[in-house]
C-alpha cells in the first residue's frame, strides 16, 4: 500500500468527509492498475464507517474497488468462497444489519460480477433489503424512519440481488426468494409504494412457479481445473483450437466451450427442461393457493399475479372457494 493512499484514507477517516478531489487522488494512489490490497481494502471500509454524507464519487470507488477486490483476489478468480463471504459479511455487519448504503451496494454487486458466490451470502444481503422494508429504517432509508413502503431503491437492489449471477439459481427466483417477496408485500399492501414494486413481485413470483434457471455455473473446483488448463503448455486459442482437430472433445469437459456434434442433444435437453420449469405444477399450485389463503382476501397484487400466470400458460387459476 503507497503512503499517499494510507494517508489519504485516514485523512478522510479523520475528517468524517471527502471532496471529489481526493476521491481521484485515492483511485490514482491506490487503484490506478484496477487492484487494491488487503491493507487498502480494510482502509476503504474505515474511512467509510467514518464518512457522514459520503457522496456519488465515494460510493463508486467503494463499489468498484471492494467488489474487484472481494471477486478476484482468490483463485479461481470470479468466484467467493465461503471464507471471504463470511469475511466480508462480518466486515459490514453491526449488530447484525448494514449501516451504509455503499455496504448494501457492494454485497448486491458482488452477487452480480461473481461466477459464484455461496448462498448464505445473498441471503445475509436478501435479509438486509426485507428488514429495511418492514421496520421502515435501514441504509435504503438515509438514517430515517420512513412508512413500511417499499421504496425506488429496494426494488432495484432486490431484483439485482435476486437476479444476480452469482446466486444459487442464476437468472432465477427460488421458493424462499419468493416467499420473501410475499411478506413484503404484506408488509407494504397499503402503503405508496414504488411503481415498479408490483412489477416486480409478479415478475418474480412468476419466475419461481413458471421460470427455468437455465445450466448451473461451473463449480469453484471446475473453475480450477479450467484456470489450470489454460494456464498450461501450449494453452491460449490457437493451442487450444489446435488440439481440438486432432482429438474428439469431451462435451461434457473443455470441448463444451467451443462447441460439438453433442451440442444439438444438449440445447434439446435444455430446452426439455424449460419446457417442464414452465407447466404450472400441483405442487406449484398448491403453494399458491397456501400464499394466497395467508390473508382475507385477495389483493391487486395477487390478482396481477394470477392474470400474469393466466397469460403465460394458457389456462385459467382458480381461487380456493371464498377468496375473491
């Protein structure tokens, strides 16, 4: 770690504020080649446990440089293992919630710029947005206790979050994710809430009865494997387009990356799945119909929902008796 950037990092500890100036100064001091250490990445969170109104320019280095740091400092690169998820869980928690804005923003983008990360860290962050909204305090809400509405902000950082790549099932809404999105509905039916929220939670109630996760990603020892492969003698492109003319590949090895006569059954056994995903099941029913049934009557978000499923599979949801 150069001194400048020590420097520079306690100053603005010690000051409680930072000027757009010295953000440049510390990206140029620190973060010029795109990397930080451990040192400098402990002295960015100090400096912003310190901060009282950090501005854009603060949050952005914070982000930017924390999530590179925490993604691709261990190898394989892109992927969070469990140590430095719990590391950086810990590194943000007090008193078992998240105090900054900035923090919430770099766990969420964690999640979106890692191949992988493990599951109890989306959902240490998934709690962290839910508790911001039924409490109606928490870093989304600037210090102040707002109604338990669901706010502009909390939308986005839950779609990112749940969306994210790097989560159990990428690009897909699991059951607690929407079981999630039902209590926060509850919790906001009656306040002003954000115009994209009803969007949202159909959307991604939807996605977890009708939705297809598509492939997993590669596993942190798949990833490994593959570092180690291309790393080797004769790697790069041409090596290895190379030794794919003299040898049949293994479509379920490296050969998948470039392609196979395999690779037709593949995309059928994929698009197989999907069709199953989207046949709206009995067991998929009947935990609606549990959902549905939690409260007295059914409100416009349920019924949005209910008109989306209608559309998307053809047929036509019907209610338990007595709920309207």
């Amino acid at each position: 770690m150069t001194m400048q950037f020590r420097a520079l990092a306690d100053q603005a500890a010690a000051n409680g504020s930072i000027d757009p100036s010295e953000v440049l100064a510390l990206r140029q001091a620190g973060w010029a080649d795109g990397r930080i250490d451990p040192e400098e990445a402990e002295s960015l969170f100090l400096a912003n446990e310190q901060l009282h109104a950090p501005d854009a320019a603060w949050a952005s280095l914070f982000v930017e440089a924390l999530s590179n740091f925490v993604v691709n400092t261990v190898e394989p690169h892109g992927y969070v293992d469990q140590a430095m998820a719990d590391e950086l869980v810990s590194r943000v928690d007090r008193d078992g919630k998240v105090d900054s804005l900035a923090e919430l923003e770099l766990l969420v983008r964690v999640l979106e710029i890692s191949s992988s990360t493990p599951a109890s860290l989306k959902s240490y962050v998934l709690r962290q947005i839910e508790a911001a909204v039924l409490s109606g305090e928490g870093p989304t809400r600037a210090g102040a206790l707002d109604p338990k509405a669901i706010n502009e902000a909390e939308c986005d950082l839950l779609r990112r979050a749940i969306f994210a790549a790097g989560g159990d099932r990428p690009a897909a809404v699991s059951k607690a994710e929407a079981e999630m999105l039902f209590r926060i509905k509850d919790a906001a039916l009656y306040e002003v809430n954000a115009p994209q929220w009803q969007t949202l939670f159909v959307q991604g109630v939807a996605n977890y009865l009708l939705g297809f996760g598509g492939t997993e990603p590669l596993s942190v020892e798949r990833a490994r494997e593959l570092d180690r492969f291309m790393a080797g003698e004769g790697a790069g492109v041409g090596g290895f387009l190379g030794r794919m003319l003299t040898s049949k590949p293994d479509f379920q090895g490296f050969g998948s990356l470039l392609g196979s006569e395999d690779e037709a059954d593949y995309l059928a056994e994929r698009n197989d799945e999907a069709a199953v995903a989207q046949v709206f099941s009995i067991d998929e029913k009947a935990w609606l119909h549990d959902r549905l049934e939690a409260d007295e009557e059914l409100d416009d978000l349920e019924k949005a929902l209910i008109a989306f499923i209608d559309s998307e599979t053809g047929e036509t949801f019907v209610p338990r008796p007595g709920r309207t």
